[in-house]
C-alpha cells in the first residue's frame, strides 16, 4: 500500500516533531491504536489526534496514550461515524494520488 501512495520516497523522519493524526472520526479506536503504535516507535516529541467526532468509549481508550485529542463532538449516542456526515462516500485510490499529486508539485513550487 505504501508504495503505491508514496513510491519510493522514504517515510518523513519523525523524531522529535509533533504528529498530528486526521481522521474522519473514531468509533472505536482500535484502528488508532495500531497507528500510534507504530508512530511511538520513531520517538515524536509529541502526537495529537484531531477528529470532528469520536465515541466517548474511544476517547477513553486513547486519551492516556497520545498527548492531545482535538475533537469538538463527543456525542451522548454513537452509533457509527458516517452517520455525523451528509456524504460519506469512500475515497478512490485515483482521488488519493491525484491530492498527493497536487500536494507534492506545491511543494516543489515553494
């Protein structure tokens, strides 16, 4: 998967650098966990998740093991991410590389 994404660009050092993890939202947490398991492995200074929605159960899961969650609705009932959205469709692997793209040829432009 990484290299379909990324090529063959190294992963961006991240010792000693904040680490902001985006996501659409957390149900669980369980998919997060794995993530800031493999980021603690490359010793950031500090990492921070930001999410618009998360269960109040993830939270509690995760809140002892990053440094700051930014999420401005913790909602009394959860019952799935999608349903805090009017669209939730997926997001084509075309639709990924065409941003990554994008992003990478307004790099070189800087």
């Amino acid at each position: 998967m990484y290299v379909k994404f990324m090529g063959d660009k190294d992963p961006e050092a991240i010792k000693d650098k904040t680490v902001i993890v985006i996501d659409d939202g957390i149900a669980t947490g369980n998919t997060l966990l794995s993530t800031i398991s493999m980021l603690k492995k490359s010793e950031p200074a500090k990492i921070i998740i930001a999410v618009p929605v998360a269960s109040q159960n993830a939270i509690n899961k995760l809140s002892g093991l990053v440094d700051e969650i930014v999420c401005p609705l913790i909602p009394d009932t959860f019952y799935g991410v999608g349903g805090f959205y009017k669209n939730f469709d997926q997001v084509s692997d075309e639709e990924v590389l065409m941003y990554l793209n994008k992003f990478n040829e307004l790099k070189k432009a800087v």
